[in-house]
C-alpha cells in the first residue's frame, strides 16, 4: 500500500491493484433557499435532486470493476451533524493501471450534480474515511428474500426463490439523517454500488424460471389412476410475476449491485444504530412495499470481521447468515447477483446525496474552508495494513466468484 498527497490511495495484492480516491460532500445551502423562494414543495425539490442522481448514477456505470461508496458519520467538530464522503475505487492488473482508472473516476466525481459541493480528499484523509475505527456492531440493510419449498412431484427445485425490489420512488432521506445525528458516538453508513455486468445466460436463467413457475403456478396434471391433481403452488405464482417484472427490467437500462451496511464503534450506541437502520430500510422498502428491505445484524464473528474488511477496502464480501436469509441451502452465482442486484432508480433510492431542505435545521456540517476548491494536504495517516488489517486475498475485491447452489 502506498500513499500520496495527490489524492489517491493505492491498494495491491498478489495479482491485483486498486486506487481509492474520493471528495467531502455537503449540500449546497443556496439551492434550498433557492427552491423556499420559488416556493418549490419539498416533493418537487427532492424530486428535481433524484432525477439529476439518477442521471448520474447511469453515466458512472462502466463493466471495468469500478465501485462507489457513499459514507455518512459524525462531522467531527463536536456540532452534532454529520459530514459525507463519497468514495471511489478502481482495478486493474497492475497499481499503474488502478491508478489511471482512478484518474477517470475522480473525473467522473467532477461531473457530480450541482446540489452538492465537494472537496478532494487526500490521501490522509482517504485512509481515515477507509477505516476510521474497530466496529463494536455491524447491520446490513438488503432486499427481502422469499422463499418456500415447493410440494410438487414435477418440480425442477425443492425450493423456490425470488427477491423483493426496492422502491423507485424519489425517497426522502431527511427522516434518516435525522436519526443518524441521534446515535450517540462514531457510527458509519457505508452505502456501495458496483456496476452489474448482466449476461445472455442470465436473460435464458430468468426466462426458464418464469417458465417453471408459470408451471407451477396451476393446478398440476390429473392422474386418472389415483383420481388426483397435484395443486397449484401460491408462492410459485407470485414467484411468476417478480420473474416477469424482473425479464423486462433487464432490457430497461444498466444496474448495479448494492450493499448497505451501518457499524458503529461503541456497544453503547447498538440500539440506535438498528433504530436507524429501521428508518433507511422502511424508506427505500417504499410505502407500497412494506417489508421490501430488512435490517440484517451481523452476528457470526467469521461475518463480522470479513464485513469489515471489505468495508475498510470498499470490496464486497458474501455474507451467508446475512444475505440469505436462512435460506437452507448455499446460492450460486446467479441467486447472489439476484439478491444484490437493483436498477439504477431503486439504487438512487438508496444512494442518496446530502441535501438540505429550507425551513428546518441544518443536519450537515459545512466546510471550514470556505467556498469548495481544494484542501491543503495534510500527511497520510497510518494505513490499514500497518495498522494491523491484513491486504484482502486474491480474487476478494468486486463480484463473488461463482458457486454452485442448489436452487436454479
């Protein structure tokens, strides 16, 4: 690991490389009081925000292993709001290659929308945001997983699968930061996204199961020798209509895969961190879908410490007792990318940028600097390794590794 005042951060490891760079956020205060002047509703202005988001989020897609973090915590200046980072990360074969993707995506942070104003972090800071301190607790928030076994002799699966999606309605985040300035100590949510590559074989896998569930979904042949019709399966039928939704999805436009995850530092602050995490996960569930996301603890000490450092290197980790959702057997690589897969609206959903609205207190905290344009670069604070996290083992960075798993 390597480090330098020009704002990047390399990350290597046996075969591979990555370079973090990222910027501080706070919203722009003068559009809030703009849009109060203009007599804008606060729907109208959070609506206007998500549109130029989700604009955004669908020019920042590339297939090249890139990945954004979006993080809130404690500003740190004792004011009780909250400051915001956004991270970005780039791979290659070599640490000179991670570095020139990095270059582009620092570009790409450049064309952020203009509610926010930002500021280069540098490679101190950088390191700070990575890993700011041990977690006492760790919860994820994911999309629902239903499942059931499936009582039909013609069946191709014991059990059936599908995942609940998030809203895609412009969600407003007040009520959560809010209660993020309620947590009493270090706390941070760490909110990832990185672009899903969807394949050919994917389309064939969805359209074979809206076939089988279509199936499943009807009373079963009648068997003239035993007088007796297998019955038609509730969960296959509604299983056929998520499919359906899910194949027209596909052609639709990019997605990406999401992974939202709260920690907090002190075991004291444990229940207003799940309070929290209750909040994001009944916003982007979306009023019409009530139970869409669950707020997942990480409890299995294994999950713990792999949960953070993949949260210390912006890499994802699968996580079975988290993600699964106590389904019985182990998902592939397909019902995982199911599981973290959401369109680019229902990610602006869960990716929200800082923002302030005109007659109420402010929640976030403002730059000491004045006006954005640089920070003066301050030295590189120790880096995980040397601070005693262990560099991620080859092939631990971006999408899981595919597995077998017993359910198509």
């Amino acid at each position: 690991m390597t480090t330098a005042p020009d704002g990047f951060l390399d990350l290597a490891g046996p075969g591979e490389a990555w370079c973090v760079t990222g910027v501080r956020l706070e919203p722009d205060p003068t559009l809030a009081r703009g849009s109060g002047a203009l007599g804008l509703p606060a729907e109208e202005h959070r609506r206007r925000a998500v549109q130029l988001e989700r604009a955004w989020l669908t020019e920042a897609w590339a297939p090249d292993s890139r990945c954004w973090e979006l993080r809130y915590g404690p500003s740190g200046r004792g004011d009780g709001r909250l400051g915001c980072v956004l991270l970005a990360r780039a791979a290659g074969p070599t640490p000179r290659a991670a570095r020139a993707g990095a270059h582009l995506l620092r570009e790409q942070l450049g064309r952020l929308p203009g509610s926010v104003r930002r500021v280069p972090l540098d490679a101190g800071q950088l390191t700070g945001a990575l890993r700011p301190w041990e977690p006492a607790g760790m919860v994820e928030i994911r999309p629902r997983v239903h499942w059931s076994a499936i009582p039909r002799k013609d069946a191709a699966f014991p059990y059936g699968l599908y995942v609940d999606a998030l809203t895609a309605e412009p969600v407003a985040w007040e009520p959560l930061w809010t209660e993020l300035t309620r947590i009493d100590g270090r706390f941070s949510l760490g909110v990832r996204l990185e672009p899903l590559v969807w394949r050919q074989q994917d389309t064939a896998m969805v359209e074979r199961l809206l076939v089988e569930y279509t199936a499943l979904g009807r009373p079963g042949r009648f068997n003239p020798a035993t007088g007796w019709q297998e019955a038609a399966v509730p969960f296959a039928e509604e299983a056929a209509v998520r499919y359906a939704r899910l194949r027209q999805a596909v052609d639709t436009g990019p997605a990406y895969r999401l992974r939202t995850a709260l920690a907090c530092a002190d075991p004291a602050a444990l229940a207003s961190v799940a309070q929290a995490a209750q909040v994001l996960a009944a916003a982007v569930g979306g009023a019409g879908g009530a139970g869409a996301a669950v707020v997942r603890p990480v409890r299995d000490l294994g999950e713990h410490q792999a949960a953070w450092r993949a949260f210390a290197h912006l890499h994802d980790e699968w996580l079975p007792q988290v993600r699964q959702q106590e389904f019985p057997y182990g998902l592939g690589d397909f019902e995982r990318m199911l599981v973290d897969r959401v369109t680019v609206a229902e990610a602006s959903a869960a990716f929200r940028l800082p923002a302030e609205t005109g007659g109420h207190l402010p929640l976030f905290s403002v730059f000491s600097a004045g006006p954005p344009g640089g920070t003066p670069a301050r030295p590189a604070g120790p880096s995980p390794s040397a601070a005693g996290l262990p560099l991620p083992p080859p092939g631990f960075g971006g999408s899981p590794e595919p597995r077998q798993g017993r359910t198509p």
